[in-house]
C-alpha cells in the first residue's frame, strides 16, 4: 500500500512540475527577449524579424494584460480556413493574418524555457501545445509542419491530427528555398 501511495505521488508531482514553464536561465542566454518586441495591446511586433503575431493563440481573448481561455485545437484543413474566417473579422485591426511558416513560428521559440517554450512576458498564458504551420511536407498531401511549444521540435505531422493556431503578419521574413520533386 505505501508503494502505491508513493508511487502515485511520484507520478503526481512529475506531471505537475511537467506542466509548469521551466527555464534555464543559468546556463542559455534568451533567445527571444522582451526588448526585441514593441508590444502594442494584443498584437507583438518583433523587431529582429518585423513581423507582427497576435499574441492569444485562437480561441483565447486578451484582457489587457493576458490571454485568457484554452486555444482551440482543429486539424490542419480547418486552421487553414479560420484563417480567412479571422481576417474577415479584421481581428486586431487587420485582414492580413496567415499562417506562419515553419522558421517564422521557430523565431519566437525561447530556447531557455520549456512547457511553454516561449517569452511568457510578450506571449501571457502562452499554452504549451503543438502549433500548425502553413508548410506542407513535399511529397505528401497528408502531412503539414507543426512547431511544438511544449519542447519546440518541428515535426511532419498528420492533417487530421489536432492543433493550435497563432497567426502572424507582414514579411516574408523568410523565403522558403526552391526545392525539386525528386
């Protein structure tokens, strides 16, 4: 019995220290710190980049100091078309929102932090969930990019699998090089 009870405690504070945004500031310097954005209500400009990001995934709302709510999760096809759904909306004042592609989404990662694996001062209630991208894997018309934000590897993944949105505008920062179809 007590190796139950032990082992059940064991497991509640791994997965609840799992959870918590973890960062190493000892041994990695920011990679995106707070300065390299003008930060303007509920839309960031980063400066290095100039790109602009709505600083709620969708499906959360800002309330003047944070983004409140859970962000919605939905397969790939469907972020595609929330797309035009938001910026017929003009949410944030704008109707040019889109998709990151993989290395722009990569560009807010702060590698010293995990679970979320962002700049938490610029991206409040930031979840630690896998974020689509606009890229498709060549070759395939079932898989796209995601970026994970728990421990921010970008992998292939499923369309129909599920996950969370945050748009970007302005650039392209950053073109995509030319690939063939070998």
């Amino acid at each position: 019995m007590l190796k139950q009870i032990v082992a059940t405690l064991a497991a509640i504070m791994i997965c609840s220290t799992s959870w918590a945004e973890t960062c190493r500031t000892e041994s990695l310097s920011q990679s995106t710190p707070t300065k390299q954005f003008t930060l303007s209500n509920d839309v960031v400009m980063d400066k290095e980049t100039t790109l602009s990001w709505m600083r709620c995934a969708v499906g959360q709302h800002w309330d003047g100091q944070a983004c409140h709510g859970k962000a919605k999760t939905v397969a790939w096809s469907e972020a595609m078309a929330m797309v035009e759904k938001i910026n017929t909306k003009g949410t944030g004042g704008h109707n040019d929102w889109r998709m990151p592609m993989v290395p722009e989404l990569a560009s807010i990662v702060e590698r010293q932090c995990f679970n979320p694996r962002m700049n938490t001062a610029v991206f409040p209630g930031a979840p630690s969930a896998i974020f689509w991208t606009s890229m498709e894997k060549m070759g395939t018309t079932d898989y796209a990019y995601s970026l994970d934000f728990g421990g921010g590897q970008a992998v292939a993944t499923a369309k129909d699998h599920v996950g969370a949105i945050r748009l970007v505008r302005g650039g392209p920062w950053w073109q995509p090089p030319t690939m063939s179809a070998r």
